[in-house]
C-alpha cells in the first residue's frame, strides 16, 4: 500500500465556546433556581421593593454556583484519506484492461493529490504468479487488511479499479457504511461477449475399467437461451488422443468416459472459440476423477497347511476391497486311508468353475506352496498360463515341493514362470538382500526405510535354489541366489517368491521384515497399479513450483518437455538423484494444466483449483457490487465512455456523483493543538457586580 498526500493547509480560526463546572451538583443548583424564582414571585405578588434587585443578585450568584468558562480551541485540519483499490488479478489481464487502468491510475493520483485536505492510500490486489491462490478475486479482503492500520473516522470514500468481477463482496452492508461512498471504475467494454464451458456435474470417483459420466454446458454470454447452436467440445483424457463430441450451447450434456487406471484421472475439456469473444481462458475446463478398483477378486489355492498359509489369508482379508476364494488341500488323492468322500472336505473343490468358468474374473491368482498332485487337471494349467498372457496375474510362493518333480515348473505354469528349481533346498541361514536392481525397482525401493533395513531383517531358513531363464531378480540371499524373482508375460504379470518362510517375518522372528508392505506392494504391482510401474514420469504443483520426477530401472532422461497453459514450451534439464529417480522443478507462474513429456512418457499436472471462479466469467460488470454501493452512496462509471471522471470532496451528503463526477466524504476532521481557559466571572468581577447590586437594591428599599 502505498500513500501521496496534499500540501499542509493553514491553520484555521480559534473556536471559542462555555465549559460549565458546576461547584454543586446540577440538581442542587437546579432546586435553588426554582426556590429563587419562588421568592421573586413572592415578592412580585406583594409588591416589595427591591424584589427585582435581590433577583437579579441571587441568579448572579447562582451562575457563580455553575462556573462557566471560556475555552478557546487553536485546531488544525486532519486530512482525509481517499482509498485507491487496483484490481490486477488474473480476469484484469487484458491489454485494454490494462492500459484504461493504468490512465485511471495516474489521472486520479493527479486529482486527488492536488485536493486539499485529501490523502491517497493505494492498494493492489495481487494477481498472476500465486497460482495456489489466486483462484478469485479477493478484493475486499485486501481492503479490510489495509483498514487494519487506518483509523476508519478518516476514510472519505473507495475507488475500486476493477471489472467488476469480484467474489468477496460483502454481505454485511452496515459494517462498510462508516467508511464513504465506495466508488467502482469498470475497466473493459460493455459489449464484450464470452462463450464458456462449465462442468455442472461430475464424479469425484470412478471405478476402474467403468465408464463415468460427466455433465457440461456451453454458454454464450450474453445470449438468448432460445438461441442454441451446435458447438464442438474436444475432451483429452490424461495423455491420450483427444475425442471430438458436438453439443448444443445453452443446454447441459452428458458425456461418458472410461476410467483407465487408478488413482487420478485427468481429462481436459474445451470447446472451439467464438468469434469476437474477449477470452478463450473459460472455454476450458479440468475433470480429476480417482480411479479405484472394485472389489478386488484374489484365488489363493495353498498346495498343503503350513505356518505361512495364515500369514496370506490375514494379509488378503485384511483388506477391505479384496474377495477372497481360498482353498486349502488338505488330503492328496494319493493317499488312501478309507475316509468316505462326502467326509473329505465341507465343499467340493469348485475346480471347472474356477479354472474354466470364471478364471478371467480373478484379478490375482496366487499358489502357495502348491505341487501337481493331478487336482488341477493339465488342461486347466494351460487355462492359467492363457490366463497370464492375457492380462492375468500369478504370484507362486514355492515351497519344498518346488525341488521335485511335481513342481509347478515342470507343468504348463513353467512357460510364464520366470525361474526353474535346479532340484537343491538350501536351508542354510540367510537374511534376505535386495539387489541393486530391487533398489530402482519400486516394489522393493525403500523397503522398510521406516522400521529395519535391509540386512537387519530376520533371518529364513529355506531358499529354492533356481536358475532365472528371464526376469528381473530383484531380492537375494548372501550368496546372490535368487529370492523375489518377477517377469512380464504377454500382457499379464507373473512373480516367484523362491522360499516359504516369509511368515517368520510375520511373527516378528529376529525382529521381523516388512512382509506385509512387501506383499502388498507386490500384489498391487502384479495388479498393474501405476504408483509401481518400473518406468513412471509423474508432475505435481506445490507451492507454485511444477516438480517432474522420472523413476527408471534405466538411465534417467537428461531433458523433459513441459507444455504451459498457454502453449508455450520449454526444456527442463533432469537431475539425477539416487536409485533410478530424476527430478526438475519449473515455476509454475499461471493456473491451468501442465503436459510433461520425456519423448516416451507423459504426464499432466493441474495448478490452481479446479476450474476456478476467477475464470468463469470474464466480462467486465458492476452487477455484483450494486448492493454494497447503493448502500453506501456509491456509483459506477465506465472507464471506455468516461476515462477521467472528476473527483470532489463534499460534505456529507447523501449523493456523492454526478454525470462526470465522483464525490468523496468531507469529514471535517482536525486536531486541537491549543486550549485557552478562562472564567466567565473573574472573582473580582463577580465581587463588584455583588456589592453593586446589594447598594442598588438597598437603595431601593429605603425610599
């Protein structure tokens, strides 16, 4: 804020006026002015000499009772203080816009600072380079934070320089009434039009792999809602192609997506330009719908009971959003002990319905510790390797079995399986390690980085040893034998985890691991969640900086292209940071989205709010700011027909503008720099006024 004022004015005239300091109490005097008055009358009545004398000395001595006194005020004037409001938020940002305000700018400090007995105080709202908060203008807030150092007697009225988009106006008139007429300079042109896109309605949550629908609506401004007309809208769904509809202006639409992916799904909506329209800033609009997955459908099929089969079935019904199918074989069909069938199980082993029917609803299918013991068919084997290069997911926990010939390898499961059991256990003991390559990977990067790191782990006491024919090794033993070994197969996923005591860690053996963020993030990885694909460029605004961070099991890009809102482009150097992770940072010093691209991946980042109010309507208008001018005498002009209205200080009044001008509260204000006090009736005086009406009226009485 900034402050000009006038020259210092003269001194004005010393104000004289009675101070009255009663020696007794107002009533007292009260009660002998009425006895006196009784007295005279009395004496009036009886027709006694003097009666008016000795009247005329009780009241002198009665005002000598009041004490009066003259007090003489020296006063000089206090200035008023014209507040000056500049409105540069984002909606401002128009070259027209911009040059009337700032003629009004310098022609009203000219005026105001050449009134004398008025001050300027400036202040201006602040505008683009806040991206996280300037979403609105908040130009009242920015008032009400300037009065905090002003004394509000001294405020002779408002001058607001905006376009009257303004989104804090406020509702307590009453509370802005003592502060002058509030004033508004309209910048822009009264026949500007815009067309805009709005989202009436839309989903703040999707589920995976289901359409959502999304309601919108193309506006003319102004414009007659009879008046419709076919318009296209062009919707980019994160980085895809863009898909073109035909809406009709005036009337909400409903369009439909896919949700591809969980977590944040952008889709940027736009809408071809008017001719002649001021702006094509609010013919766009952003969409962020989370992606989440519906109830998640996992098979756990355990080969035999064991300690570590509880530690699956916890992990997996602890999760809310998982469905659960767990089968246990508990009796193999070699082993005979003449148990009637109808007693071998509650249910019937569902085999055809589940590895037949209903396989390809499975989202995870997990064999813990399983061998062939002909319960699954060959054929069905084959259905579950289909299964996987279709897009399935398959997690084989191996157990001692994996070692002989009845292991999974040795079935149609050993064409997507990555590793194959050499025939040797090791049950020497070993602390698991991750690899260098489990480093950059994001299922095993920064495991347990909260509890125990790697190499403090507890120790297991059995490893499969395997040789890996294809895919990434991603934890060891000590003596590099492979431990966690994942692949992709076709468009599905397949991992091995060559040892069955990954339940130690559950039960907090030697410390314990991180067994549940392990097998969570394995699962969800093998579930293709995108927070653990191995290649990832991802793009967030914070703080009004653009971070781009670049996850790579490779060598990280040097450069990424960013794309602004507004088309511009720029190269930004990557910086490489540790375990596969580049990282830049940009400015992001305007709000809408942001496109990130490495030439291989792409991602979108979205600063400021959602489609923010400041944007909605960019037309300039002094609709929303009548209220609080009517309450407090104020008045629009339009800077395009009246760019240098007059300013006039006048007293108060109830019509402060005219055709040309603009009037400012007078408020009369001054300081008193002098006092002067002296008695009505100096002692002597009252003295020789007293004896002299005691002589006159005992002269009276004796004739």
């Amino acid at each position: 804020m900034t402050a000009s004022s006038a020259t210092d004015t003269a001194m004005i005239d010393a104000v004289t006026s009675v101070i009255w300091s009663p020696i007794l109490p107002w009533w007292a005097i009260i009660c002998l002015g009425l006895a006196i008055l009784a007295l005279t009358a009395t004496g009036l009545v009886g027709r006694l000499r003097g009666t008016l004398w000795r009247f005329a000395l009780m009241s002198l001595l009665l005002l000598a009772l009041a004490n009066p006194s003259l007090i003489r005020e020296q006063r000089a004037p206090i200035p008023d203080i014209a507040l000056l409001v500049y409105d540069n938020s984002p909606s401002q940002q128009r070259p027209l816009r911009q040059e009337q305000l700032e003629a009004a700018r310098a022609h009203l400090r000219a005026t105001i600072g050449d009134i004398e007995g008025l001050e300027l105080r400036e202040i201006t709202v602040p505008g683009p380079g806040n991206t996280g908060r300037i979403d609105e203008t908040q130009l009242f807030g920015a008032i009400e934070q300037a009065l905090g150092d002003l004394p509000r007697r001294r405020i002779a009225g408002i001058l607001l320089l905006t376009d009257g988009q303004v989104h804090d106006v406020p509702t307590d008139l009453a509370a802005w009434d003592d502060l002058g007429p509030i004033h508004t300079l309209l910048t822009g042109e009264e026949s500007e039009t815009d067309r805009r896109l709005t989202v009436v309605q839309a989903p703040g949550f999707g589920l995976v792999d289901k359409q959502v629908t999304v309601t919108i609506k193309v506006e003319d401004l102004p414009g007659d809602e009879m008046d419709r007309q076919p318009v296209r809208v062009t919707a980019r769904k994160n980085d895809d192609e863009p898909i073109n509809f035909t809406v009709e202006t005036g009337t909400p639409q409903d369009l439909s997506f896919t949700i591809d992916h969980g977590g944040p799904n952008v889709v940027e909506l736009s809408v071809e330009r008017q001719p002649g329209e001021i702006s094509t800033e609010n013919n766009r609009a952003v969409i962020v719908v989370n992606g989440v997955r519906d109830r998640l459908r996992v098979l756990l099929v355990s080969g035999e009971p064991h300690p570590g089969e509880r530690t699956w079935r916890n992990l997996l019904k602890a999760d809310p959003s998982v469905d659960l199918v767990h089968f246990t074989i508990l009796r193999p069909p070699e082993k005979q002990d003449g148990t009637p069938i109808r007693e071998l199980s509650l249910i019937a082993f569902p085999i055809r319905e589940l590895f037949e029917i209903k396989l390809n609803e499975f989202d995870l299918v997990i064999f813990d510790r399983y061998q062939r013991r002909g319960v699954l068919p060959r054929i069905y084997l084959e259905n579950i390797a289909d299964y996987v290069r279709n897009g399935g997911a398959l997690l084989s926990a191996e157990g001692p079995s994996a070692a002989t010939p009845l292991s999974l390898h040795r079935s149609p499961l050993g064409q997507v399986l990555p590793a194959s059991p050499n025939g040797e256990i090791d049950t020497a003991p070993f602390r698991p390690q991750v690899t260098d390559l489990g480093n950059r990977h994001p299922v095993t990067s920064n495991l347990g980085h909260d509890s125990l790191t790697a190499g403090e782990w507890g120790r297991w006491f059995r490893l499969i040893e395997s040789r890996v024919s294809d895919g990434q090794v991603l934890m060891t033993d000590q003596n590099q034998m492979p431990l966690l070994v994942m692949q992709r197969v076709g468009e599905g996923r397949v991992a091995q985890l060559l040892s069955d005591h990954i339940w130690l860690w559950d039960r907090g053996f030697e410390g314990g691991g991180p067994q549940a963020e392990l097998l969570r993030r394995l699962a969800h990885w093998l579930m293709k969640e995108p927070a653990l694909e191995e290649e990832t460029l991802s793009a967030v605004v914070e703080d009004d900086q653009l971070v781009v961070e670049r996850h790579s099991l490779g060598d990280i890009p040097e450069t990424v292209t960013v794309t602004r809102p507004d088309g511009t482009r720029e190269t930004v150097t990557m910086n490489t940071l540790d375990n596969g992770v580049g990282r830049a940072t940009l400015t992001a010093d305007s709000p809408g989205l942001y496109r990130v691209t490495d030439g291989d991946l792409s991602a979108v980042a979205l600063a400021g709010r959602i489609n923010p109010k400041e944007l909605s309507d960019l037309r300039s208008g002094a609709e929303k700011l009548e209220p609080i001018m009517a309450a407090t005498g104020g008045a629009a002009k339009r800077l395009e027909s009246l760019p240098a209205p007059a300013i006039r200080h006048v007293a108060n009044s109830d019509n402060y503008a005219g055709g040309n001008w603009l009037g400012l509260r007078d408020n009369n204000n001054y300081r008193v720099i002098a006092v002067t006090d002296a008695p009505l009736l100096p002692a002597l005086v009252l003295l020789g006024l007293t004896l002299l009406l005691l002589l006159a009226g005992w002269w009276r009485e004796s004739r």
